[in-house]
C-alpha cells in the first residue's frame, strides 16, 4: 500500500518536470524567432536609409557648384542676374533640404546599427541557452519526445 503513493509523486514530478521543460523551449525558441524577425525587420530599414544616403550623394556629385559656371547657365537659359540670383537662392535651399536630410539619415542610421547589433547579441543569446538546453541531458529527452532540434 505504501509503494503506490511513492510511484505516483514520483511519476507525478517527472510528468511536471517534462510539461516545464516543454515550456521552457516553446518560449526560448518562440523569443529566437522573434529577434530574427526584428532583425529582418531593422536590416530592411538600414538598407533603406543607405539607398536615400545614396541617392543624396548621387544628387549633390551631379549638380557641380552653381557659382562655377554662372556666366554659362545665364547664357544657356537666357536669364539676368536678377532671375540667376533667384534661381541659385531656390538651389542653394534646396541643397540645404538635402544636407539637412543627409544629416538625418546618417543619424537614424547610427541609431539603427545600434539597435541593430543590441538586437543581434539578444539573438546569438537566446540562440545558444536554447541550443544549449536542446543538448543537455536529461533535457535533451524532451527535446527527443517532442521535436525540439537545435537551431
């Protein structure tokens, strides 16, 4: 009578040890697939902001300074100095947008590799306590039981 009840905790804690380590890789392995995704996500974003950063530098390296070909652009466009002094001060404002556009790009990049690379160790982290777990005995018969492969 007495062997029953000893059977039946210990059969009891083994199935509450599995349930728990069961657990235990669904939420490591559903927070590793979660990083990945914001790494996906935030490897999009700096891609995006490199191409405008390009596009910018592309801009400003074909219009060369309007200053040096002035007498040029005055005969090519049939214009006085009165409507050249307009047109360079819309240029020189449009420049400006862009430098100042520049300036914000290259600081949102700095900010995203920043989140980018935190992010990233967050992953390598969850990656390794997971595979870790994967391989350990006896958590690696769980693992066995129900699927779990290292990633």
């Amino acid at each position: 009578m007495g062997f029953i009840p000893i059977v039946l905790v210990f059969v009891l804690a083994i199935m509450l040890w599995a349930i728990l380590n069961y657990n235990s890789f669904v939420s490591k392995k559903s927070a590793a697939i979660a990083l990945s995704e914001s790494l996906k996500q935030l490897d999009n974003e700096r891609s995006n902001k490199l191409n405008e950063i390009k596009n910018l530098l592309d801009i400003f390296s074909m219009n060369p300074p309007l200053i040096l070909n002035q007498n040029r652009f005055k005969i090519e466009m049939g214009i006085d100095d009165l409507e050249f002094e307009k047109v360079k001060t819309d240029l020189k404002n449009e420049d400006q947008k862009g430098f100042e556009r520049y300036e914000t790009l290259l600081t949102e990049l700095e900010a995203n590799n920043e989140t980018y690379y935190k992010t990233e160790r967050k992953y390598l982290a969850a990656i390794l306590d997971y595979n870790k777990q994967v391989k350990e005995r006896p958590s690696s018969w769980v693992a066995d039981i129900f699927g779990f492969k290292a990633m």
